[in-house]
C-alpha cells in the first residue's frame, strides 16, 4: 500500500479498472470457445443411427445463454463496484488538507485553531462535563458544559489547563460523561482532525490518514468542515 493523492490516486484506480475488465471479457471469451468446441464434438461424434433430436440442442443453447447472461451480469455487476470504489477514490482526495470529524478519543492541539470536537448525548442532561489528559495521562483541564438538550454538542478547547496556563500543541485524550436519572453515563467523542492523505488499498478499500489520530475509513467521518 502506498500514500497517493489528486490526479495518480484516480489514474491508480482507473488503471486497475481497465486491467480487471479485459480479464473478465478474456474469461467470458473463453467460456463461449469451450462450449462451442464441446458442441461441434459432439455433432461430428454422435451415432448416425440414432441423432441428437433438435430440442436436446435447442435446450444446451437455452442453457448456454443462461449461463452467459449471468457471466455478462456478473461483468456489469463487477464494473459498477470498480466504478463505485473508483469514484470513492477521488472523492477521498479533495479532502486531503481538509478538516473532517471521526469518531476517537485524541484530538490534536494546535497553534491557530485549539481543540474542536463534539459530544453525542442521547438524552437530555442537566449536568455535562468534558476531561482533557496529556498523553501521559495527568488531567490537565475540565470543562464543565452544564445543561445541554440531547444531540451532538459541539465543544472547543484554547489549550489552557485548569491553572490558566498555555499548553504545548500536541495530542491530548477527552472524555465526556452525563448524568441521567441519577447515573453517570460515558459518551462518544468525535474530535475534529486535517487529512494529510489518502490511502488506496489493494483491494479498493480507501482510507484517511488523519492527522494525530492515523487511519481510518472513510465510511468513519462524521462531518466534514
């Protein structure tokens, strides 16, 4: 696997697209040969006394064209998922450079911008708090958030710790957590991140390489900025 951007991630795509059709037209090729070579075999081998009726060969064609149609649909079928992946390929490369939000823990710290990410709370809660822990792991800010109505909430950290101190940029692990009924209840944190490139696997897969966090499907992104 390797890391390819703009125009050589969809030229990449497009070229492995071109070689897997000729292989499925070369195969479906082969396939009339061989049934077409077993028929005329049998033609100039059968029993002069007793001949193959019409039907047993009208029904070896009707079986053959069945056979074919679905080889044909399989080819279509596998163009469109190549075609598919293809696109999704190129979609993948305008976002390199671009801020996008995923599902993790880690966000990065940086000079400009702080800390962004959300909250997902399923429900209403009076009482919302946000942790922020260094890469070692010490507790360096909380953020009370109060009430807050059930849906994504939206979050921003400018780097200060709790004894208004400005922190070196770098990776930083949040943690959300809600009261509901009484319970506290942990929740899922997306954090906002910069695609430095993308990733076009073997096998068409495409994934993000997200700056501070690492790799992630593209299927992953919650929102794009």
């Amino acid at each position: 696997m390797s890391d390819i951007t703009g125009v050589q991630a969809s030229n990449a795509v497009l070229d492995r697209l071109s070689v897997n059709k000729q292989d499925e037209v070369n195969e479906n090729q082969k396939n009339k040969t061989d049934f077409l070579t077993l028929m005329i075999a049998q033609l100039e081998n059968q029993n002069p006394l007793e001949p193959q009726e019409n039907g047993d060969f009208l029904s070896q064609l009707a079986q053959f064209n069945t056979v074919e149609g679905v080889n044909d649909l399989n080819v279509s079928m596998s163009s469109m998922a190549e075609s598919f992946r293809s696109s999704q390929a190129l979609q993948a490369t305008a976002l390199v450079g671009r801020s996008v939000q995923i599902p993790t823990e880690y966000g990065e710290l940086t000079m400009n911008e702080g800390m962004k990410g959300s909250i997902e709370l399923p429900f209403t809660s009076t009482n919302v708090e946000l942790d922020i822990f260094s890469e070692s792991g010490e507790l360096v800010r909380s953020l009370p958030m109060g009430f807050q109505s059930s849906g994504d909430v939206s979050f921003s950290w400018d780097g200060f710790n709790n004894n208004s101190q400005a922190l070196p940029v770098g990776n930083y692990r949040v943690e959300a957590r809600a009261m509901n009924n009484g319970e506290t209840v942990q929740l899922s944190t997306f954090m906002n991140a910069n695609v430095d490139s993308v990733t076009v696997g073997q096998g068409g897969g495409v994934r993000l390489n997200i700056a501070g966090v690492g790799a992630v499907s593209l299927d992953a992104v919650k929102q794009i900025n």
